[in-house]
C-alpha cells in the first residue's frame, strides 16, 4: 500500500519532477535486507535518496553502488552502527561542489546544484 502511493506521487508530477525519498533502513549489510531496500527504491523511481541508519562500515560501501545509481555519498562508522547515505539515480544532473561528513556517521552534507 505504501508503495503505491509512492509510485501515484511520481506519476502525478508527469514525471518531470525529482522525487525525493529518505528511509531509515536499519541496518543494509546483509545482501538480502540490502538487495530489498535497493529494489523497492528502484520500483519507486526515488531520484534522490536519504537513507538513514545504513549500519556499512567503510570499506562496504562500494555495496549500495548498482547500476540505476548514478552517484553515492555515505558517511560511515568503525562499527556496523549508525551510517548515512545519499544517493542520486541516473538521470537527474547533479553537479557536486563538496561535502562534509561526520566521523562518527551521522551525518553527510552534500552541496552541488540539481
């Protein structure tokens, strides 16, 4: 049901519009939990998501790099706790200028034009 009125919202903007999406994921190192989130935010046609809680170390985050996702921005922690995400699908441009992220993975700033 959810995920219907996700994917009307996309339609009803005669899809010219960016869809903006952020999700607490609770946790996507697992491949199955991982591969799910990403499916759903791929069925929704989310442009630009905000995923909280992605629990990835640094050296995992290659993991959320599909080929629908244009661009990826994480901030991470040594632990698999905390984490934040950022992610741009293809098709929107987006010209990055810089970011700011926090050691301890709770928070990134991405700044760039749309």
């Amino acid at each position: 049901p959810h995920r219907q009125k996700l994917q009307d919202l996309k339609m009803n903007t005669g899809n010219e519009g960016i869809m903006f999406c952020s999700w607490n994921v609770k946790g996507i190192n697992e491949p199955i939990m991982r591969g799910k989130v990403l499916a759903h935010l791929k069925a929704i046609k989310a442009d630009v998501i905000f995923s909280q809680e992605t629990h990835l170390k640094k050296d995992a985050e290659h993991r959320l790099k599909v080929k629908w996702i244009d661009k990826m921005y994480h901030s991470s922690f040594t632990h698999k706790s905390r984490g934040v995400a950022i992610l741009f699908r293809k098709g929107p441009l987006f010209k990055h200028t810089s970011n700011i992220t926090d050691s301890g993975g709770r928070y990134i700033i991405v700044i760039g034009e749309l």
